[in-house]
C-alpha cells in the first residue's frame, strides 16, 4: 500500500483506518450494508476518496482517472 497512488476497496473499518493513516486517496465499491455504509459516507464526506455507487462507475474511475496531488 505504501507504494500506491489509491486504494481500491470495500469500505471496511480496517483498510479505511489504514488508508487514513497512511494518507491515500480511497476508491471504495459498494459496500454490503451496515458500517460500511457510513464509513463510506464519511470517506466521501471528508474528500479522502469516492464510493462508486454502481460497477461502471468503477469501471469509468479506470478508464479516466481523476489527478490525484
């Protein structure tokens, strides 16, 4: 993870607490439910990463990727 530009993955509580820790920009699938929910809410919320919604969003993150600073 130290290596990479982002983290794709599902907003769980432990890889959002690693990402945070480490400083990377989150692209986080859609989640099952639950705490996942809100974590996702507040990755998004704080602009520490983007919840793709539907797998084509996913899709489209790849294909034309945001400038990360």
């Amino acid at each position: 993870m130290e290596v990479s530009e982002f983290v794709i993955t599902k907003p769980g509580a432990a890889t959002v607490t690693e990402c945070l820790e480490m400083q990377k920009f989150m692209l986080l699938l859609p989640s099952v439910g639950g705490q996942e929910n809100y974590n996702a809410k507040f990755v998004e919320k704080n602009n520490y990463g983007v919840a793709v919604k539907f797998i084509i969003t996913f899709a489209l993150f790849i294909i034309f990727p945001p400038v990360l600073e």
